[in-house]
C-alpha cells in the first residue's frame, strides 16, 4: 500500500518515542558527600546523649537531697517587703557594719565545760587585777573595765604597792545556765616605802560571771574576799630507815625519815640544799 496523501498520517503513539528509564550509574561514588552527613548525624546523637546524661545526673542528685523534716519547732518564714529587697540590690557591702550577736540559745548549745572555763579563766584575770596595786593609771583602767558600773575602784596609802605572787582557780559553781560563781586562790606581796616587800596570806576571792550574748564574760558584782582556809594537816608517821634503804640516798641530804609503801618500796624524806642555798624537805623513792 502506498503512502496516500489524502490519508492522515496517525502519529506512533508518545509512549514509544520516550526512551526508557535510565539507571543513572556514577563512575565515581561521592564519598565526601555521604561523610559529611554522617558526621552531623553523628554530633546531632553526641549531643542528644549528653543532655539525657546530665538530665539523669540532675534528676538523681536532686533525690539525693536531705529534705527538711517538717516539726512544730521549725521557724515560720517571714516574706521581705519589695522595697527593702530592691532598695538592697546592685550594692553589696564589703564590710559588715553591725556587730554579730550571738542568740542565748546558741550560748546554750555550746560544751557547758567551755563556758566554765572562760568563765573560771575571767575569774582569775579579774582577781589578780583587784588584788594588784602600782600606782599605774594603766591598771586602774584595766581593773575598771573588769568591774561592774557603779563600783568603786581599790583606795591605798600612798607609797603602798602589792604584787599577786600567784593566783589560780579553786571551783566553779554554775548557778544558772550562763552564770557562775567562781573562787580564785590569791597570793600577794606588799611592799610599803619603809619596809619591802612580805608575803601576804592567802585570799580565796569569790567572783560572780555571767556570759553575756556577746559570748563575753562579765563580772556582775563586787567580789568577796576571805583568808583561804587551809585545815588541819596531814599526819604522816615517818620511821627510821633500815640500812640497806638508807645506803641507797647516801650523800643526798640528811635524812629525817621513812615510809614503807604496801608493795615494800620506800619514800624517804630528807632535807636537801637547793641552788639558792636553802635546805627543803623533800621526799626522795631509792
């Protein structure tokens, strides 16, 4: 059959002239591309497993927390007016400019061994202060500092001086829960412009201290003073020493006498020169 002008030409259908798939083949696989991605990918779950971390961290150390236990004696929380609270900010001071005071109840709570002795420890400065007399402008300053208001200060004759030779502490008796009566053995010397200086006898001076809130201490009266009464003495049989014990101390003093102890040793008193010259009794174990 020829071809015939007059007949329309029917075209081959559209499918036939798309050409088929292609399957596009790369000569060359883009590594760099892929690396790239993943290395995102792989930041991207780091940080997804450092937050889950810390939140678990956070989470567990909140739990851990001691919570306050909820009782009748805990303290009501008071709300801060605004205006104090604004007022306060953007300043803060390098220096405190109010004194620390210290609650009774926290003096309370201090080792009651402690306070007795700060307390005893005052007592005795106080007594060799009182005691004390030199003329000096300086200790009657000091002595009116440690006495209470009102009180006057020791009058002496002029030319009078006393010196404590020593002092110490005998008892403390605690009369309230930050009050204290306290006794102080004292031992002076008196020197007058005539004479020098002479031992004096021994006072037991009470003293009466009370821990402030300050946590200080305080004399809050006069003292009392008495001669200290020191009782009868001990009586101790001394005997006389069997030869062997007394070749044994031979040369250290001459020797007054001995005492045999319950397992046998001995103690053995003689009068031995000491570096000044003086001859004292003292006992001596051979």
């Amino acid at each position: 059959m020829g071809d015939d002008p007059l007949e329309p030409v029917v075209a081959a259908p559209y499918v036939a002239f798309m050409e088929p798939e292609r399957t596009e083949v790369y000569e060359r696989i883009p590594w760099e591309t892929l690396e790239k991605r993943g290395n995102d990918r792989q930041w991207m779950v780091y940080a997804v497993a450092g937050a889950v971390t810390l939140g678990a961290l956070a989470y567990s150390f909140t739990r851990n927390q001691p919570r306050p236990s909820a009782s009748a004696d805990a303290p009501v929380a008071t709300t801060v007016p605004a205006a104090t609270v604004t007022s306060n900010m953007g300043s803060t001071p390098s220096t405190m400019t109010s004194p620390i005071v210290v609650a009774e109840a926290d003096l309370y709570a201090v080792d009651p061994e402690r306070l007795i002795d700060q307390a005893g420890s005052h007592a005795e400065w106080f007594a060799v202060e009182y005691v004390s007399i030199d003329g000096s402008e300086e200790s009657r300053e000091t002595l009116s500092s440690l006495l209470p208001s009102g009180v006057p200060l020791p009058v002496s004759t002029e030319g009078v001086q006393v010196f404590v030779d020593w002092a110490g502490t005998q008892a403390v008796t605690q009369t309230g829960p930050l009050s204290f009566d306290v006794e102080v053995l004292v031992r002076s010397l008196s020197s007058a412009e005539e004479t020098g200086f002479v031992r004096q006898a021994p006072l037991l001076v009470g003293v009466e201290v009370e821990i402030g809130e300050d946590g200080l201490a305080r004399v809050v009266a006069a003292p009392t003073v008495r001669p200290a009464p020191t009782g009868e003495p001990a009586a101790v049989s001394l005997v006389e020493l069997p030869p062997e014990v007394a070749a044994l101390i031979e040369g250290q003093g001459e020797i007054v006498g001995g005492l045999q102890l319950a397992d046998g040793s001995w103690e053995v008193v003689v009068m031995a020169e000491g570096g000044d010259g003086v001859r004292r009794p003292v006992t001596l174990r051979p």
